[in-house]
C-alpha cells in the first residue's frame, strides 16, 4: 500500500499481484498519477472498481459498500456446497468498525470491536 497526502488531497495505492487499486479524493490527482504509471509499465485501466480480491464494492452516496456474497456462492459451488441448507449461527451479522472504538485488552495489541 502507498499513501500520500497533502493539505489538498489524498492519494491510496493498492497493489496485490497484477492488481492494482487508486482512490483519492482529487480526480485530477489521480489521472496525472495513472499517466505517471502508464508512462513506466505497461497497463491497462479498468475503470471503477467493481471487484477485488473476491470483495465486490458497491458505490452509494454516502460510500462504498463492501461485500463478498459472490466469493462465497463461488466456493460454495467450487465443494459442491450450493444445495446445503443453510443453519443460524450466533455470529454478528452486521458489524459497523471504526477507528477509535473497541476495548484494548491487557498485554495485548489486539482491539475488540464492540
């Protein structure tokens, strides 16, 4: 991952392999960065980002919405789980996460989202 920042803007490269993902807050910014790449390697822009690493990213208003419902239909096609009913788990099924809430435990460095 690369970040820069300014005063003006902020500019966010993933990079997984032969994927590459840029956000930023400046439209301006990013097409002269993308130009920047282009120029030293040989790629290809796809567009908005609909799909990464099995996650699809869904635009809205207020921001982007993350989900991997058609990663886990594919796996569960790829072992032939499709047709399996499905069982109620005690797992939290909607989690908001924010950057500065949650308990730190004791001689730890691990942060519980409550």
């Amino acid at each position: 991952m690369f970040i820069t920042r300014t005063d003006s803007y902020v500019l966010v490269l993933l990079l997984y392999v032969d994927d590459i993902v840029l956000i930023g807050n400046s439209e301006a910014m990013l097409l002269r960065f993308v130009t920047i790449l282009c120029e030293q390697f040989v790629m290809k822009d796809l567009g908005n980002l609909h799909y990464f690493l099995g996650i699809q990213v869904v635009r809205s208003p207020s921001g982007l919405f993350l989900a991997q419902h058609k990663y886990v239909v594919d796996l569960l096609h790829k072992f032939q789980l499709h047709t399996c009913k499905p069982f109620p788990s005690q797992m939290v099924s909607y989690l908001q996460i924010r950057l500065h809430t949650g308990i730190w435990l004791e001689h730890c460095s691990t942060l519980i989202m409550t």
